[in-house]
C-alpha cells in the first residue's frame, strides 16, 4: 500500500513545509524562502576560522567564532597548526549530550605557555552585532544570533556568549575554569544543555557532518566514556580550512542571521500554515531555529 | 598525561553532579538524591501498556500513556496483537529530529475498521493528575509531568497533552488527522521539536534502549527516508510486556513525577552547585528533565 509511504512522508514533511504568516499572502515552505533569497543573505563560511576533523566517515567541518572566545580560538588554531589533534580520538558519545575528543592515553604535550587560558565564558559584544530573536527565553535575558551563531545576551552588562545548541563545540574543563585550553572538546548531539551555558567557553558550530558523531556508538563507561580503547574513533587530522588547497575545501556557506531572508525563515518555523499543520506554535526556541548550510553556488569565485 | 583524562572526566562529570539548592545543605547530586529515594518513589513499568521493540542492535522499551491517547494507544496494542509490525521496518532516520517506522512497502494490511481514528492531540485531564513544573515555557500556558511523562496543559481548558520531548513516541499521519492510526510510529531522537506537539497524537515514551534509534544511519534522501531498501532496519517483533513470560520483560521501575524525591530531582538539576558549575542556570526547560529509569530491585516481587 504506497499510501503508506505518502502517510509517512506527508506526515513528515511538515518539518519542511512551512510558511510566512500573512495569511492573505501565499503559503512559503522554508526551502521556498531560500530558493528565492538573494545571494546577499549568504556569506562563504570564514576558512582562516573553519577546521576540518577527518573522521573515518568522513569531514565534520566546524565554524569558529572568534568574535565570542577569541583567545580560545586563537590556542585551539594554534594547536591545530601543531598537529595537535592528528591520530588523537574521539573518546567519549553520551547519548542525548555529547561527543567528546582529546587525548585520553596522554600522548601529546600542550606547551607550558598554552596550558593555562582564561575562560572566555562571555564577552562584551556592541548591541549592534547582536541580532535579536524576539521569543522569550528561560535561561538567559536575551537570545538571538551573532554572525549566524546561536547565542545569548545581558543587555544590562552588554555581555553575550554562544549558547549548546545541536551541533555548538566547547571545551572541556576540569573544574579550574582556566584549565580549559582547547585540547579537549566537544559538540552537542542532543536536546540542548543549556544549563551549560557560561559555564563553559563554546567557540563554534559543526556547519556540516554532525551526524558523523551523533551516530557514533555511545560509550558504556559513566557518562559515555568509552570503557576500552578499541572502542574509540580515530581522528585522522584537524586542519585549518584556510591551510588547504582550494579544491579540498568545503566551499560551504551559511546563511547570514541578519538577513531578511533570515528574519522570513524565522517567521515561516515560528508559524506554520501549510496543509498538514492545525496548530501554529506562534513561538520558536533559540535552539529550534534553523541555521541553512548549502554548497556556494558554481558561479561564486 | 593522565591529567587529560581526568579533565575530560571533571568537565562532564558536570552533568551527573548536581546538588539541591538550599546553600546551608550540603549538596546532594542526583545520583545521592536517587540512591537515597524510598521504594515509593519509583514505580514499575506498566507492562499492560508496554512494547519491546526487537531491533538488531536490542530491545527498544516503550511505555505507552492511555490516559492521555486512550483511543490511539488501544489501537495500537490491537496492532502488535495482530503482530502487525512484526517483520516491518525502520525506513526514515533524520538526523537531530525523529527515527521513524511503518511499513514502507505496504505489505501489511490495517483491518478496515482500524484504518480511520480521531486523533487525540490533547484530552481533558484533572488538574490533580498534573504535576506542574514551575519553570516558565514557550510553547505552552503549564508544562509539567503526568504519571511521568512529560506534558503541557491549558489551565483555561483543562485539556492536556504529551510533549514532544526526547525519546517520545508520536503517530504519524497524513493531512487527514484521522490517518494517524498508530501503524506508523516515529520517535523523537534530536532536540525537542515542540512545534509538533498537538499536530501529532504522542503516545508515549521510550523508556530504554533510545541510543538503539538515535544511532542508526541517518537516512540520505528527503526528510531523511532510507533511499533503498537495504538500508531499512528490520524490526523482529513489537509485542507487549504483559504478553511476554516474565523472565523475558524487562523489569524497570520510573522515577514518579508526583514524587518528593522528583521534586528534589529536578530542583538540583535547575541549580547546580557543585565544584564544577560556576553559574547555575537558575531555570529548566521541560525537556531538560530527566526521567530516571533503573531495574527493578532484586526483591520486589
């Protein structure tokens, strides 16, 4: 019975059919909307700020943001420039929280003067850069977007940090906030941990390849710690993208969060209106906000 | 460098660390919390309204709730005593969003007085069967928990429903509402997509064995569908609990919702302040929650 089929996909392709909310307007999906965006609403992902991790399945291609944790993205580049991360391992899947990678065996050494960081847990950001995502939020006075990161705003101290969105890459830390140097991270594979926030320095997000951790076998050591070596993933390398020959790129870019394409994709997720949905939610989550990641178009230099 | 190990260890032991928040007290982590509950705060599983769920990888363990989808919930027991699913499939897998499973080719039939069900997106429920979470939410009036499962409800109508948190089991269906009817299911393995709740009739809640979904291969055609057919994941059988000989079932006991031990649970989880966290969140979203599962006591009968 193909009706089945159609059960499922119509069922299920109410995640892409959405719509703006002028109801005398036509109904426009989401991927409508960003067919018809100009190319001003993209940007090229920053290459001198993207690094490769080559994992047996393939490249997750992860976006730095060094607006928001400059000096922890400056000491990860730098140990990326020293092959830091070559032949380490991802260490530890938890299911609904993290993948995690580091040295777990104590094979590398992170020179003396890169051991010790100051957490970058938050920083002063000028309201401007901030574009704002106007649904409330419960853990933090402000939410939004910062050059199409995911992040959190006090507008009474003018601080902002990124928030644990699906997909956000922080450092690990012992409980010594200046212990988290970037030779240990992490990304996000489940429901947000927000209660994260600030107490950790995030530096970016996987713009593409997420799933090559989230499908990981999780560990069954305390808290998905792989229990026996065999069981860890090999990392390959982590390279700068910037530090690669042009045609091994990525040639990735991401649609800019203070476009009005931007701001029409929110709208279009905050309410849907096509024929599957009977209940708008007339709200959307700072973490339920699509970040769209394509391939630059052929014609792009 | 064992030191790393432990880094890794300290920043993620984070999450397992938690303490109440009276700061006079000394803290208490949710493990303490849960080591130190009365056998009256957990309840076994109800097996009448459970299902296993045979994959390759184990047994998936679903609790259904008939006090909140009676109809749909009764439909599908009705179905698995047909063993309807038995043989069927695992045929969409999206990544950060739901793994989904029916049958794809039409080769079981639905009895014709089974085919058509009104959906039950929200049902009138007391007031007393809801324990409320006092954290404020986006998507609904009052979120909180019925017999353990996660909720929203409408103070103004009485109506409730099961939220679209990780790990709950909805029924998909067409643009009819009335084509949900239960011989398609999906759970929900990425961050919460709240936006469905009350456009799908949930039934339930997977109880164990969710990292046996999230960790399938994401499927790569639309709306992640498996594009071909060996790349579907066979399902053995779904049967339920009550039906199997009692050395087969699975003997687990749920935190209860309605509990002091709960409360205390969840209050530690809003505000951790252990070594490690340095700024408590102060807040928790409904889907941060958890909802501990355990084996039962070898002594209860």
């Amino acid at each position: 019975m193909a009706t089945w089929v159609l059960t499922a996909r119509a069922a299920l392709a109410a995640d892409t059919v959405a719509a703006v909310t002028p109801p005398a307007a036509p109904a426009r999906s989401m991927t409508e909307i960003l067919a018809a965006s100009p190319p001003s609403a993209w940007r090229p992902l920053n290459d001198d700020h993207t690094l490769y991790m080559q994992l047996p399945g393939g490249r997750v291609v992860i976006e730095l943001a060094p607006a928001l944790a400059p000096r922890t993205v400056a000491n990860i580049e730098a140990l990326v420039r020293l092959h830091y991360f070559d032949g380490l391992w991802v260490l530890r899947v938890q299911d609904n929280y993290v993948a995690q990678w580091g040295d777990p065996d104590g094979v590398r050494k992170v020179p003396d003067t890169m051991q010790k960081l100051a957490p970058e847990f938050s920083v002063p950001l000028g309201a401007a850069a901030f574009t704002l995502l106007p649904d409330r939020d419960g853990y933090a006075p402000q939410v939004g977007f910062v050059d199409s990161f995911a992040a959190a705003r006090d507008p009474g101290t003018g601080m902002a940090w990124l928030t644990h969105c699906y997909g956000a890459v922080g450092v690990g830390r012992d409980n010594d906030p200046a212990s988290g140097n970037g030779s240990e991270l992490y990304a996000v594979i489940g429901n947000a941990p927000r209660h994260l926030d600030r107490n950790v320095t995030i530096v970016g997000q996987v713009r593409q390849g997420i799933e090559l951790l989230s499908t990981l076998p999780r560990g069954t050591a305390e808290l998905g710690f792989y229990d026996k070596p065999p069981q860890r993933v090999p990392i390959t390398t982590i390279q700068l993208a910037s530090e690669m020959p042009p045609a091994q790129r990525s040639r990735l870019e991401v649609l800019r969060s203070d476009s009005p394409t931007f701001t029409a994709v929110v709208a279009a997720r905050r309410n849907r209106h096509d024929d599957w949905y009977l209940q708008p939610a007339g709200y959307i989550a700072l973490c339920n906000v699509p970040l769209p990641v394509r391939a630059m178009p052929a014609t792009t230099p």
